[in-house]
C-alpha cells in the first residue's frame, strides 16, 4: 500500500507590534521538522480576533488546533498579548513540549 505524505501545517498567529511573536519566531523555527509548512498570520482587526479564535500574540496552531491543552475552553478573543501560564511561571510564547506534542499528534494523523 503506497502511503502520501502531507506536510504539518503550523501557524504563528500574531498582531503588529507584539514583541513576543518577533522573539519566538526563531525558536519555533529550530523545533519544526523539514517537512513541516510554516505560517505566519497577522490578525490585523479585532473583528478578525473573533473570527479566528484569536487569543492573543503570539498563537501556535499545529494544522489548525492550538498548541496549548486547554485553549479550546477558553474564549477571551482579541488583539492582545498572550501570556501562557507553564509550570515555571508566566511566558510570552507557549513552552516547547506543547508545540513538540501538537507536532507528534498531528504526524501520527498523517501516518
């Protein structure tokens, strides 16, 4: 049986002017694997927030589910930073085992 192989698609949802997006970028970049189809999305308007389930800057969705466990619970939409509450305290930008455990779920899919 010949199996296809779809790349992940991952996007980094942010607003102009987060600082975090810009500073993350990088570190999301060295964990993604070749195969892997970044995104970068800029939600420009608030009316856009809300359509997007958009929940601050920076956002990781890993083809189209967000990186952090309980996000799907949540519903403050906005143009707003986005502070991920981790086990070490607050952060800018979600910790890299959610986005390493997003990559693996959404490639066991594909498999």
């Amino acid at each position: 049986m010949a199996t296809t192989s779809q790349a992940v698609k991952v996007e980094l949802l942010y607003f102009e002017g987060c600082p975090n997006y810009q500073a993350y970028l990088p570190r999301l970049r060295a964990l993604l694997p070749e195969a892997a189809e970044l995104v970068l999305r800029e939600v420009p308007t608030d009316d856009d927030a809300q359509h997007t389930r958009f929940l601050g800057s920076p956002t990781v969705r890993v083809d189209g589910r967000d990186v952090e466990p309980d996000a799907a619970a949540r519903a403050e939409y906005g143009l707003q930073c986005r502070i991920y509450c981790i086990p070490s305290g607050w952060s800018g930008f979600p910790p890299d085992s959610w986005v390493l455990t997003a990559l693996q779920q959404a490639t066991a899919k594909v498999a």
